[in-house]
C-alpha cells in the first residue's frame, strides 16, 4: 500500500521538517512512490545512499531532460530552465559553470573575508542598541543582500528589494505572483548586463560577462538566468541557514554555550547547522533510462526526488541522527548536495558568510532569546523562519 506523505503540500512542513515521517519513510519505503496533487507522481528517496548516488550520476538522472522543480512544468519553462546551471546535464553544465566559476575562485572568494566581517559587524551593531529585532530581517537576511549588492556593483537597498523578491518565488500557493516576482528580477538584471557591459567595473557582474571559455562567453538570457540563481541560491538560502542555525542554538542552550566558550567549534557547528536544518527540502531528477534503486524498479521517464531533511537524519550514516551536535564529525551531509555536477557552486563563499555573522553575533549579542513566535515561510521546496523575533543584551 502506497503511503501518501504529502510531501508537495507546505502545510507538511507548517512546524519544520516532518521528520517522524521522513523516519518511517527511511524504515518501510526509502524509494517509495508517492501520488502527486496534480501529476504522474514521483519516487520519494529518503535515505542518504540514494540521494548520493542519484546526485552524483547525472548520465541516469537528469535536471534537464524534465527541470529540476518536482511538479512537471509547461515545456516552454523546461526549455527555459535548460539555460541554467540547475537544469543543465553534462556537457552544457560542465560548459556554463566552467565560465561562472571564474567569478568564484578559491582565491576571489578569501580576498572576500575582510570586507565580509566589515559588513557582519556592521549589521550587529546596528540592531545590538536597540534590544530586540527581528533575526531574519534584521541579521540573517541582510548580510546577503548586502553582499549581493556589493559583488554585482549595485546600491545596497537593490539588493533588500531583490531579496524581497525571492520570499515571493518560494511561496507555494501564489503561482501568478511567483512568476511575476520572477519577471521582475529579470527585468533588473537585464539592466545591470547592459550597465556592466558599458561601464565594466571590478565586481562579479562584470567578471562574468567577461569570462571566456573556449572563446565562448555567457549570452545575455543565461546572465540573466545566472543572475536571478545567483539571488536565489547564493542569498536566501543562507538567509535561511544562519537564521535556522540560530533557532537550533537557542533550543539548544548547551550547544550555543559551548561556542561562547570555544569560537574554535564554529566550523563543526556550521557544518552541523547545515546537517540539522538545510535550507533546500527537495530536487527532482527524471530517470534517463530504465535502472534500479533500493531494489525498486525505475522506469524511464519517472522522476526520483531527493528529500536532503530526511537523507542528513539519516540513522545507517549519523550515530544520534537527531541529536544537534556541534563537535559532530565525521559529517558528511548533503546539505549542498551530494557531489556531482550540481554539488553547490558557492559552497565556500556560503561558509564564509555564515561564520563571519556568526562571530559577529557572539561576540556582540548576549543572552539571546526568542521574544515571540516563530513564522515560517510557506513552502515545500525552501525551508526556514520568516519571521524570528529575538532579545538580547549587548556586550
């Protein structure tokens, strides 16, 4: 009998991830099939082994072949959608991301850092007079936005707006406003190709548009398509992270103690953030071929979906999967996906953001509690709080 998890409703996710559900799921159905509201349905991969494997064979299971969002979409938004990393397979993927990476360079990104914690500092000490704020607006949502802002050359409250924009993609019920939030980033980053392309600067907008590979360079619709990514997937997701991060260390006292007395625990506690809370639910993949998971059979044509909330609790792989654990190691989450071709372009520059805040917010902001409840975002695809009223005393 077919257990129905409802995985594709966000009210699912209403109170965080369901993780009895995703257990059972592991125990009796880890490659399980599951209806859709409106589709042909789709395998649910729930356990770590299947969602590394899938992810790291892209020849098998494809981003491009039907998109990368698991409800089937129209053939002109797959066709779109090809344009951008997230939808392209080897070898087109291997082609744009071997142009944009010149703008994330292991060296590119630590000349970063200094500037990084310049911005971090700045944003704590801006709400640490006042007492009280709200986190994700005022802390964990700013820092990216006036990253962005800076990396591509545009005025910090650009970068607020167009972070705004992306709370309104990622709620699911809304599907015209979606579009149009979508519409809308692209129209600004039309704009900033063409004002880079006259005035070229020393920022990543024009670093990628003057990126070369092979004499080729990016054309002006996958700017665009980058650039709207590069919002998405570079900044609401650590919004996401930090401020999810955040609530796991004010539900474990212990836990943030800890680092208040050993900053040398930050790295293995960003790890274990990322483990515990990731910031995306799911990616559907479209088998290329008929194949075979867990013993169930694939057929071509249907789509797996990676559920990375349940593969990082996952009991065969980590010893106390629900315990939050920030001297965790081994930790091999799959937070920024399994490897591959789709393993998460920003990954360092991720790691880099979320610590610099984080040093910033420890040092500066103590006793920290929640002063209210807890809104979040509305979604089964992006997980984390929308709203997080805190207090707190500064040092």
């Amino acid at each position: 009998m077919t257990l129905d998890a409802r995985l594709l409703d966000a009210a699912t996710y209403a109170d965080g991830f369901p993780h009895a559900l995703f257990a059972r799921l592991r125990r009796e159905s880890p490659v399980g099939f599951q209806p859709e509201p409106a589709g042909p349905g789709f395998w649910a991969l729930t356990r770590h082994a299947e969602v590394l494997a899938v992810s790291r064979d892209s020849a098998t299971f494809s981003s491009a072949r039907a998109g990368y969002m698991t409800p089937d979409m129209e053939p002109a938004a797959v066709a779109q959608s090809r344009l951008m990393l997230l939808g392209m397979d080897p070898p087109e993927h291997t082609r744009l991301r071997g142009l944009v990476n010149k703008g994330f360079t292991p060296r590119r990104v630590a000349r970063l850092e200094k500037r990084i914690r310049e911005l971090a500092t700045a944003i704590v000490d801006a709400v640490a007079a006042r007492g009280a704020c709200d986190f994700v607006s005022d802390v964990s949502g700013e820092l990216p936005s006036l990253l962005i802002a800076e990396l591509m050359g545009i005025p910090p409250d650009d970068g607020r707006q167009l972070y705004a924009l992306t709370e309104r993609m990622h709620q699911t019920g809304a599907p015209a406003d979606a579009q149009a939030a979508v519409l809308e980033m692209m129209r600004y980053s039309a704009g900033v190709r063409a004002a880079k392309r006259a005035r070229p600067a020393d920022d990543l907008a024009s670093v990628l548009l003057r990126a070369e590979l092979d004499g080729e360079r990016l054309g002006d619709l996958e700017f665009d398509l980058f650039f709207l990514l590069l919002i998405n997937a570079g900044g609401d997701t650590t919004r996401n992270l930090v401020a999810s991060g955040m609530l796991a260390l004010l539900r474990h006292e212990s836990a943030l103690e800890a680092l208040r007395r050993d900053r040398a625990l930050l790295p293995s506690a960003i790890e274990e953030m990322l483990r515990f809370c990731p910031p995306v639910v799911q990616f559907r993949r479209t088998a290329t071929r008929d194949t075979e998971l867990a013993g169930r059979k694939i057929r071509e044509g249907e789509k797996v979906v990676m559920f990375y909330p349940s593969a990082n609790r996952d009991e065969a792989v980590f010893a106390d999967a629900d315990r939050f654990d920030v001297r965790r190691a081994p930790n091999p989450h799959l937070a920024f996906g399994g490897g591959g071709a789709h393993y998460c372009l920003g990954a360092n520059l991720a790691r880099l953001e979320i610590r610099c805040l984080f040093d910033a917010v420890l040092d500066r902001l103590h006793e920290i509690e929640l002063a209210g409840p807890v809104e979040r975002l509305h979604s089964w695809f992006i997980d984390g709080p929308r709203r997080m009223p805190v207090r707190f005393r500064a040092a």
